[in-house]
C-alpha cells in the first residue's frame, strides 16, 4: 500500500510541473488547393490529418465548373487518406473584387447554395461561412452584417457542422468589423483568424486583439511564413527568404500560438509553391523540395 501511495504522489508532482500549455496544444492543419499534396511524400511524415479548402459559395450551384471539378478531385483525395476537410467559402469565380464584378448574394441565394453543397457533399462537415470576409478581396470587406447573415444560415442549413462564424485578416478595420459582425450574430463561438501580419513581423498585437474582440475559441485558419510577396502594382513587400519564413513560423509556434487556451487549431497555409504567384508561403517550393519552414512545421507536429 505504501508504495502504491509514494507512486501516486510521484505522478501527482510530476503533472504539477507539466506546463498548463503542454495538455492544451491545438490541433495542426494545412490548408492547400492543390491535390498533390496528398500524394507528396513529404507531406505523410507530418502525420497531419486536418487539411482545409476554399472555395466559391455557389459551387454545388454549378457542378460541371472547374471550380467544382477541383473540389471533387481534393475532397476524394482528402477521404482516401482519411484526412477532416474543412470547407470555407468566398466570392464567386470570376468575381474581382474590389473591381467589378464584385458579387453579394442575398440571404435566400447563399442558403440555396449551402443547401445544395450539403446534399452534394454530407461528409464536410466542417466549414466556414466566408473566406477572409473583411478582406477588400471579398464582396464582404465592407459589410459584416451580411457576413453574419450567411453564418446564421449556413447554421440553420447544418446545425450539426462546426461552423467558423468569420475568417478574419489581422487587418486595420479587423476589430470594429468582428464588433459589427457580432452584434448581428451574438450566438458565434468560433471564429477564424489569418494573423499574416503578426507572424510574419514578429508580433502579437492582432492575435490578441482578436480574442479580446470575440467570444468563444479561434482558430488560425491560415497562417505561416512569407517567403516572398509583390503587391498588385509591382512593389515587393517581402523580398524572397526563405530563412525568414522559417523565423516567422518559429515566431508562430512558440511566441503566438501559446498565448492563449482559447486557440484550438493552427492551419499552416500553404503546402506547395507556384512560381507564377505573387504570393508565396508555400512550405514545399515550387521544384519539390522541402524549405527550411517545413522542418519547424515537422518538429512542431511531433511535439
């Protein structure tokens, strides 16, 4: 009996000095819209099972586009390997938001197509009401009281999905757009969050600001390192470095991520350079190779 007691207060003191964040670590992603990924032989030692996709909002509506041709072929690809897709929707195809055609759709349109993505894929059940929807790239940018409608819907359409109510970028208009966005939809409890900005400038100001500005968990549905950026009219943001995005998602993992309990997962965007992208994150470069970045994702998921 003795030393059953001595092997309990062993244990006891042992868990007491195990971090309150080592029990709390949220749950790793990718999010790509490339299907090689799954078939990459880099991307299995990962052991990552949560991968997310993005989409246009009406694409059951229109299931001969390639749209919807390539959504088909990912969510296959994603069963076969037994990975928990997660679906968010954005502006429909064509649309070049801000300039026109810059398409909102009401209330009825946006539930007739979530409808129609329910009966023609019932094993997603994992979604986002709208991709970055305070992003000037998005018919939402400027209207989170719509944004709040289609979460009230796509909720009533698939009560039993787990729904991100908004995926949000760390931008300036971020906290008075989610106050808007919630006042209209005061039963959200999961929220989306691009924190482009603080991983990648070695900060935590918007991270923070986002959970002070919501109620409920937050996942980082998009986030890692920028190896390289050029904006529309040519300006080079980033200056390619590969050595800075491996800092950036070192940032991530141990300086934003551990900030609060409230962040339940963490999906690294994205898996596969394309070299004709102004924008690239990509922890595979465009000739296959692993980049530094992948290594601190590696170590990170084997934590």
């Amino acid at each position: 009996m003795r030393g059953k007691l001595c092997l309990l207060v062993a244990v006891i003191a042992v868990l007491a000095v195990v971090p309150a964040s080592a029990s709390a670590k949220p749950k790793l992603g990718i999010s790509d819209q490339n299907v090689s990924m799954f078939s990459d032989p880099l991307f299995h030692p990962l052991g990552i099972s949560y991968v997310r996709y993005v989409t246009p909002w009406d694409v059951a509506l229109k299931p001969e586009s390639l749209s919807a041709l390539a959504l088909n072929a990912w969510l296959t690809a994603a069963a076969a390997q037994g990975d928990h897709p997660m679906v968010a929707f954005e502006h429909s195809a064509g649309d070049g938001c801000p300039r026109s055609p810059c398409t909102l759709p009401d209330p009825a349109s946006y539930r007739a197509a979530m409808v129609a993505f329910r009966a023609k894929y019932p094993q997603v059940k994992t979604l986002s009401a709208w991709n970055e929807a305070n992003n000037s790239t998005q018919p939402t940018y400027r209207k989170p009281i719509d944004a709040a409608q289609y979460y009230i819907v796509l909720s009533s359409v698939c009560p039993r999905c787990t729904i991100v109510a908004a995926d949000v970028l760390d931008n300036r208009i971020m906290a008075k757009w989610l106050k808007t966005f919630s006042e209209a939809a005061p039963e959200a409890r999961l929220w989306g969050l691009h924190n482009w900005s603080d991983t990648n400038r070695f900060k935590t100001d918007g991270t923070q600001a986002m959970l002070d500005a919501v109620k409920g968990d937050v996942w980082l549905t998009e986030t890692g390192g920028i190896v390289a950026f050029q904006t529309i009219d040519g300006r080079q943001t980033f200056h390619p470095s590969d050595a800075r995005a491996a800092k950036a998602v070192t940032f991530l993992f141990d300086k934003i991520v551990p900030i609060s309990r409230r962040i339940k997962r963490v999906y690294v965007y994205n898996w596969l350079s394309a070299p004709t992208n102004r924008w690239d994150s990509g922890l595979i470069d465009h000739g296959g190779h692993a980049r530094r970045m992948y290594d601190v994702v590696k170590r990170y998921a084997a934590r």
